[in-house]
C-alpha cells in the first residue's frame, strides 16, 4: 500500500511542556481523517476529530492526563461527488497506548498506520453505546431518510454511518439541531442495511479541523429495503400465475369479519365510544412490504366455507367474531389497491387495501403500490346487476383474500344500523395473533421474488 506523507497530530500531556505526537500513515486517495480518541473506560466518553489531511500539521484541543490509558480509532475518509457530506471509508486503524507517569518529562511519539478496509466496521463499538431510536422513512422511488424527532438547543454535529449489505462503508457528518437526513443515493430494494449516529457537541471549529464531545453514541439500527412499484407488478404477476394454477373461483360473499379478543371488543365499545381505530400493520407477510410498520389498517377476513358458503366456524385470532356487511365497508366510491402475496408454508395469502380516496392512506398507497380496479380484478371486486350489486371474492384451496381497511369504524353506529353483529366461535392454535406479526416463508418458491 502507497504512504501518504505522513499527517501529525500533537497534544499536551497534563497541561505542561510534555507532549503527544501521533503521525498518521494512510493511503493517498483519503481526503480527510476522523478520529475517536478516548480513554479506554467503557464509562467515560471521548472526542470525536475531523481532520482535513491536505493539512500535514494539527494541534489537538485537548490535553492527556498521565497514567491514563487511550484508544485512537482512526478512519481514512474519500470525499465524494464535492458533496461536503458525504464520505467512504478507505482505511481503518486502532491503537491503545497508556501515558505513563514519568520523572522525566519525555514526549510520546506514536506511529499509526491505516490499512485498506478490506471488511466493513463500524467504529466506536461497544463503548457507551446507548438506544437513540432511529427512525427510517422512504420516499419513492428508493429515496431513504434518518430522522428523530430529538431536537438540540445549538447546533449539533451528527456523524452518520451507514452500510449496506456487500457494499462500501459510508459517512455522513452533518451539522444541525435536529437528525433528520436524506441519503443522496437510491437504494437497491430487498437488502439489509445498518445505520448508527455519534452526535456530538462543537468544541472546536475552525478550517483544519473539527473537535466534537461524543454525547450520543447510538446503537446499530438495521432495516430491509423495501419493494418499488415495479417488485409489486412482479409479485402481482406471480400471485396470477399461481390462481391459474390453482382450482379457484369467484363466489359472492355476505360479510366482511374480524376475529379478536373479548377485551380488545370491549374495549373499543366501553373505552372508545365505538371507535375502532385503525393501527399500524405489523410485520407480518413479505419484509419487503412497504406497507408494515408504516400503514394503518383494521384487517378483515373474507374466506368462508365451501360448503355452507358462511364464514369459517374456527377462529386462530380470537374467539369473538365481528361480522359486517361486505356491502356496508366494499363500496363503488373507495380505492383498492394489490398489497401482498406470501405464505406460512401452506396457505397463501393475497393481501389488498382499501382507502378512502385522497385519504393520506390513499396517497401513500398510490404512490408506493399497485391500483386495482374496484370493478374488475382478479381477488375483490364489486359486481353490478339491475337488482343489487354484489362482492365477488376469489376462493380455493390454499388461497385466502384478506382486506385491510384504513378507515375507522363505528362499531355501535353498525350495531344500530343493522349493519354487523358479534358471535363468539371456536378457537383454534394460539388463539391470539402475534405480536409482531409472521414473516413469510422465505423458502417458498411461488411467492417470494
């Protein structure tokens, strides 16, 4: 590996003549270095250092105590696209050192030598780390931001790393009092990503270097890419093939129904008026689904029994059933949309969602998903005739259609009109669904991409 020059660093030992001089060897290409320097006690937090390495010379703002023992973390940074921001590491290289307490006032001369990354790591690990959520929001296509709504009283710097799965390190050192940055790349979808944020407050600012107390030192917060709008025309491509395949027919449902807790029920009629909210959907189904964890939604069944032509007798989410007429929540004046297709390793599961039109729902599935035809589809539709209209749903074995509503219902306004009604059923397995929700079966050769 080339040698750049090498940068030099001083520092004073215990506030007197005796010094600290760290020279730093790296490869050319790095256009500035950042260190973290602290005393090597988990307790204790450090300064975090960010230098500009066309400047051969720096003198660090901070004193060593003798008798004290150090680590140095030093990355080599490549400034990228003349963005002032962002970064990529090109070299990484660690030392402990002690200042030892000496008679003779001798200085301490110490050789750093940076090595190409050659694995990705993230630096100041397991030292003060501490939980500072980090929130992730995507914007279409693959636009990602970092944000928390913690707001600081001066500016802050905040010192973003971030991986993505077989790919380079980067860095981003932002100023600002709050975390809130947008990437300035797209991401590829259905891959695992890691992020974590030193934040630190200015100590020492000036055109050669930039001196930060390390306040925050987060944890690692890993997130999966989510599905364009063209991952969901494959998927929705692939869920057709496998109705073609399968022995399946339109049949008219009478009721939309929703299996849950006594209490949850009671809860809403006593608690909430009646009102049944929609709530953030879990994680269950496909990972990549860009509706969990980010649409709210009540979830409804729709699959009934061949035979009878009536909704299931057994229930695994609960043993009181909310029935509600198909017609009364599926009406002409909504928007549907293809949201999932997975499995639990036996029976498949197309997920869709219907909004209210120009709901904050509405625009967000508009932007990220595929738009079905409320008339004409291959899993839902409403079905028009001189006498009535009907809800026509796809059944067959193996298949189940489930509807997640994103508007709120009343429950005592249906129960008055004559619109739904509540009947205890039979449980079956857990009896309860997940907290979390189910990922699917990653296994599965019809539904995953």
């Amino acid at each position: 590996m080339a040698k750049s020059q090498g940068i030099l660093f001083h520092g004073k030992i215990d506030g007197g003549n005796r010094k600290m001089h760290f020279e730093i060897h790296g490869p050319e290409r790095m256009n500035c270095l950042l260190l973290f320097l602290r005393p090597d006690i988990i307790s204790l937090n450090g300064v975090t250092m960010i230098a500009d390495v066309t400047v051969n010379d720096h003198d660090l703002p901070m004193i060593f105590v003798s008798g004290t023992e150090y680590c140095l973390e030093i990355s080599g940074l490549k400034k990228e696209n003349g963005m002032e921001e962002h970064y990529t590491v090109l070299a990484y290289g660690s030392t402990h050192f002690l200042v030892a307490k000496m008679k003779k006032k001798k200085d301490i001369d110490i050789s750093v030598l940076l090595n190409e990354v050659m694995s990705l790591q993230f630096p100041v690990r397991n030292h003060t780390e501490v939980t500072f959520p980090i929130q992730v929001d995507h914007t279409p296509v693959s636009k990602y931001t970092f944000y928390n709504e913690t707001k600081f009283t001066v500016n802050t710097v905040w010192i973003i790393f971030f991986k993505q799965s077989k790919d380079r390190l980067h860095i981003f050192i932002h100023v600002g009092k709050k975390l809130n940055f947008t990437l300035p790349f797209d991401l590829p979808i259905a891959i695992i990503c890691e992020v974590k944020v030193i934040i630190g407050s200015i100590l020492f600012d000036c055109k050669k270097m930039l001196t930060t107390k390390i306040e925050v030192n987060t944890k690692l917060t890993n997130f999966k890419t989510y599905f364009t709008k063209t991952e969901y025309e494959t998927l929705y491509n692939q869920t057709i093939q496998f109705i073609k395949r399968k022995k399946s027919h339109f049949r008219s449902i009478e009721y939309f129904y929703r299996n849950k807790s006594k209490q949850y029920f009671t809860s809403i009629t006593i608690d909430h008026s009646g009102i049944m909210a929609p709530y953030k959907k879990d994680n269950n189904g496909d990972p990549c689904s860009v509706i969990n964890g980010r649409l709210d939604g009540l979830f409804f069944s729709t699959t009934v029994d061949f035979q009878t032509g009536q909704p299931f007798k057994y229930s695994p989410f609960g043993p009181l059933r909310l029935h509600i007429y198909a017609s009364f929540l599926f009406t002409p004046n909504l928007n549907l949309y293809f949201a999932d297709f997975y499995c639990h390793y036996k029976v498949h599961y197309v997920t869709v969602i219907l909004t209210r039109k120009d709901s904050t729902a509405d625009n967000f599935c508009k932007e990220r998903l595929k738009e079905l035809d409320i008339h004409d589809n291959p899993f839902v539709y409403l079905k028009k005739s001189k006498r009535s209209t009907d809800i026509m749903v796809r059944h067959g074995n193996g298949l189940r259609i489930e509807v997640l509503y994103t508007e709120a219902i009343n429950i005592h306004e249906i129960i008055r009109k004559e619109q739904g009604y509540f009947e205890p059923v039979h449980i079956m397995g857990r009896g309860e669904s997940r907290k979390n929700g189910i990922p699917k079966n990653e296994n599965c050769k019809i539904c995953n991409l």
